[in-house]
C-alpha cells in the first residue's frame, strides 16, 4: 500500500519530485507534514532514491535534531579534525562552515526531523547565515522537516517552504482509497462504496483508509467497531498506534452521507427503469395526489412510495417479486431521506442490483 500511495497517486507522487527537485537545486527547504504522515519511511526512501540518482556523488542522510547548537554540532559532524582546529572564535559557525570547501558537509542532503520549537529559529538562522556564506559549488542542502503549523509558516527568504495539506487534499485520498479497493477482495459492486466510505470516514489518515479497505465488507458493515479493532490491535508504519477521535454520531452521519450519495442514484435509476417499463398502466392511473396533495399528471414524477401505492391497488400487475424489490427500494429511500442509516444488509441489497439499471 505504501507504494501505491507514493507511486501511483498523482498528487503524492508530485509531491516528491517537488520535494527532490527543490533539494536538487540547491533550496533548503522548510517540510511540512501532517502528524500522520503516510508511510513516513517509505517518503525518505523515494525521496532519498531520486537524490542519489540525481546527483550520485551526494549523499542523503536523516538525523534527529541535536540538543548542542546547530553549528556547533555540524561542525564536528562533518569537517576533519585538522579543519576544525583551523576555526576561530569570533567567527560564527554558519559563516565557517559556508566559507569552507573541503567539508564532507558541501555533499550533504540533510533530512532534520524531531526539531523541538526553542530550536526553530536556530536551525533557520544558521541556514540563512550559510547560504550567505557558501562558496561550494554543491554547499548543503537542508530539508527541516516539521509537523507544527507555527514553525510550517516561518520559512524565511531563501528557504522554500513545500506542505503536505497545501499539495494533497481528499480527493486524492478518495483516488487512493479507489485504487486500493480494485485490490481487494470484495465484490465489485461494492467497492465504489467502500473507497468512498473509508476516504470520508478515516480522511485524516491515509494508512487507516488502507486498512480500512483491506477489511472491505467487514468495514462497510460495522465501521466503528472494525476501526476499534483496528486501534486496539494495530499499528501505523512508524510503530506508532492508530488514532481515531470521531465519535459514534460523526460516524453514522459520514455513513449516511456516503449512502446518499452512492444509493440514491441507484434507486432513481430503478424508478427511471420501472416507470419506462410500465408507463402505459402508470399513465392510465394519473392523476393522483402526492403525500403533499400536489397533483402528479406525468409518469415522471411519480416517486417510488407512489409506484408501491398503483401495484397496491392493482393498478400496477407486478410479481411477488417485483412488488417486493419495489417495498425494498421505497423503503430505502424513506429511510435515506429522513436521515437514517441503512443497515448493510439494505444498503448492499439496493447496490447489488445496481447494474441491472441503465
């Protein structure tokens, strides 16, 4: 699934060649990623590929930001020891290292992560400093990765600021949740349903929609409890457990949302296909009065609960089984359009038939 998501969805895979482009050319870069980023490991992998393709003779490397001072620490990181000796107070660390060339630090990609706040403006100073300094032809390139938005918006001049949630929204969660549905083994009716259902219901994180689809049926039937399930007994890639802070409430109404928006058309389509069917004995019956006393004269506008109404009174011939679908669609309906939840057995029924409706 992490593939999927980095390789194959569109948006998310732009987002790594901006990413590696930027590194390429030279621009630190301030990286804001959601706390739960999706396969973070596998985005330092891909990121880390692409740069060594790039430029071969650099070198990727990730460290968790140090507790000494920022120059302080990269100075004895990356210059020999014979260099070091050669710095002088009065100097600060970032315009020695900028003005030095010999550095194992002039090939460097450096992915920072784990950057407490006090460290913050640290760490964009001395970026800025060194930039103002470098004369390496290939200086350091720092990508300062950050999940607090307070730090995501202080990118400063020469420092280009890429975001996670300004370069992917939900759609592309709803294209991943599609793909990774094709993979599963549920019918194939019903994974439209489940994409969307697990796009809207767990958005905020793609890696639960992952497992979320894997579950298929078992997720569209009891959603809350398979997410439980999943909390309690799982985990993200990073080692991390999963979060989940919706409440019951939240859940059924995405449910809902999500079965209106699937089942709805359906059950218009049957409709469509009930009255093109019988239009000679529907229009025979007309006019007749709507639940709301308006008077309905054309076929069209006849809804399901009136189309059970004809059949009820004989107007309409239809079998045992007919008459019983039709009971099954009107009661759908009903349910859908007073807000409530159908259960997956109903909604499952009306999806079913979903391509007998043209």
């Amino acid at each position: 699934m992490d593939r999927l998501w980095w390789n194959h969805i569109t948006k998310a895979h732009k987002f790594i060649e901006d990413l590696a482009s930027a590194a390429v050319e030279g621009k630190s870069i301030l990286l804001s990623l959601p706390q739960q980023v999706p396969w973070r490991e596998t985005l330092l992998e891909l990121v880390g590929d692409r740069l060594k393709m790039e430029t071969p003779n650099n070198t990727f490397e990730t460290i968790s930001c140090p507790q000494e001072e920022v120059g302080l620490f990269l100075l004895n990181r990356y210059c020999r020891k014979e260099r070091r000796a050669t710095y002088r107070y009065g100097m600060t660390y970032a315009a020695f290292l900028g003005k030095c060339e010999d550095t194992v630090l002039n090939d460097r990609y450096l992915w920072i992560s784990d950057i407490p706040k006090e460290k913050y403006e640290e760490w964009l100073d001395f970026i800025i400093e060194y930039n103002q300094n470098v004369t390496a032809k290939t200086p350091a390139v720092f990508i300062l990765e950050t999940s607090d938005p307070r730090f995501a918006n202080k990118a400063k001049k020469g420092i280009k600021k890429i975001a996670f949630d300004q370069n992917i929204g939900s759609y592309d969660k709803f294209a991943f949740c599609a793909l990774a549905a094709t993979e599963n083994h549920c019918k194939e009716y019903l994974r439209p349903y489940l994409a969307e259902l697990a796009a809207l219901v767990c958005s905020e994180d793609v890696e639960l929609c992952a497992e979320c689809v894997c579950a298929g049926s078992d997720f569209l039937r009891d959603p809350r409890g398979v997410i439980d399930d999943i909390t309690r007994q799982q985990y993200r890639s990073d080692g991390e457990a999963f979060q989940f802070e919706k409440s019951g409430e939240e859940v059924e109404r995405l449910v809902w949302e999500t079965q209106l928006k699937n089942i709805f058309p359906v059950i218009e389509r049957y409709r469509s296909c009930v009255i093109r069917k019988y239009r000679k004995p529907i229009q025979s019956a007309l006019p007749i009065s709507s639940p709301s006393g308006e008077k309905v004269i054309h076929p069209e506008e006849v809804e399901v609960g009136m189309l059970l109404y004809l059949a009820g009174s004989g107007a309409l011939s239809l079998s045992t089984a007919e008459y019983e679908e039709l009971r099954q669609f009107r009661e759908a309906r009903n349910k859908l359009a007073h807000f409530g939840m159908l259960p997956f057995e109903a909604a499952d029924a009306v999806l079913r038939k979903a391509e007998h409706f043209v």
